[in-house]
C-alpha cells in the first residue's frame, strides 16, 4: 500500500502467491517511474519483512478476501480458465471439496494466520527483476551490491 498510495511511486503495486507441488513462488509486481526503481525496491523489501514481524491490518485482510471472493467468477469464466484452474486443484491434490469449500476458506484467512504462516514460512534470498529501456534505468539503480544486465540476446 506504502508504494502506491502514501509514496505515490507505482502506478500500480500487486502480489500474488503461485503454489506448486513442493514450493511456492511470491511475486510483488509494480510499475514505477525509473527515478523511484531503488526506493521502490527497498520500500517493497520492508513491507515483505514487516509481514513476518507484525500482523497485516484486519481491514486489508478483509479487502483482499473481498477481491478474491469477487474475483473467482473471472477465473472460471472461459474454457481456458476453467481448464486451468482444474488442472491446478487436480495438480496440488486440493480434493474435490475445493469448489464448494472455496468461500468457507476464504472466510477462514485471518490477520493472525497471515502472520503465523508468513513466520513459519519466510521468505528465502529475493531475486530482484526489473525491466525496462537500460539506458534509461541504470543510472537509478547502481545503489544496488549486483546488478546483472540481460538483453534480448541474454
């Protein structure tokens, strides 16, 4: 939220969590000016720390199940969709029960699960990806220890 609304560096600021069999991938993916691409970064580290040292408020919990539970419509809605999103519960063994406990689980997510699960399972190294013209962005992150600069090519 610091990102977009009290720092007003994004356009725009998500996360989303992709489950796997035996991991999963967190990616926050954010649209910013390339003079803020550092601050940027550093703000979005802290929040991704700040989860595992204090509790998200109740009120962005809420904002984020109402999404989901008003989103799920969307993801089901084509053939492609809904072939996806099948292979997916059949993939991660989610059961059956998956579509009609959807709601209910939902429901269950709490400040307190949130912050008990993101200390239980931290974060490993994060691996930064910024994309953009390099003429034009390089300048703006050299604060950073590493940077490797990739091409089209490689």
């Amino acid at each position: 939220m610091n990102l977009r609304e009290s720092k007003g560096y994004a356009y725009y600021a998500f996360s989303e969590l992709d489950f796997f069999k035996n991991c999963s991938v967190f990616f926050v993916k954010a649209k910013v000016r390339p003079e803020v691409t550092y601050s940027s970064i550093k703000e979005i580290l802290q929040e991704i720390d700040k989860i595992t040292k204090e509790e998200i408020p109740s009120s962005e919990i809420e904002q984020a199940k109402s999404y989901l539970i008003g989103n799920f419509p969307l993801q089901i809605q084509t053939l492609d969709k809904l072939t996806s999103r099948v292979s997916e519960i059949k993939a991660l063994d989610l059961g059956e029960e998956h579509w009609s406990k959807y709601y209910e689980n939902i429901m269950l997510v709490s400040s307190e699960r949130v912050f008990e699960t993101a200390r239980k399972y931290p974060l490993l190294t994060p691996v930064v990806v910024i994309v953009g013209d390099k003429n034009i962005i390089i300048d703006h992150i050299q604060e950073f220890e590493e940077v490797f600069v990739y091409d089209n090519k490689g």
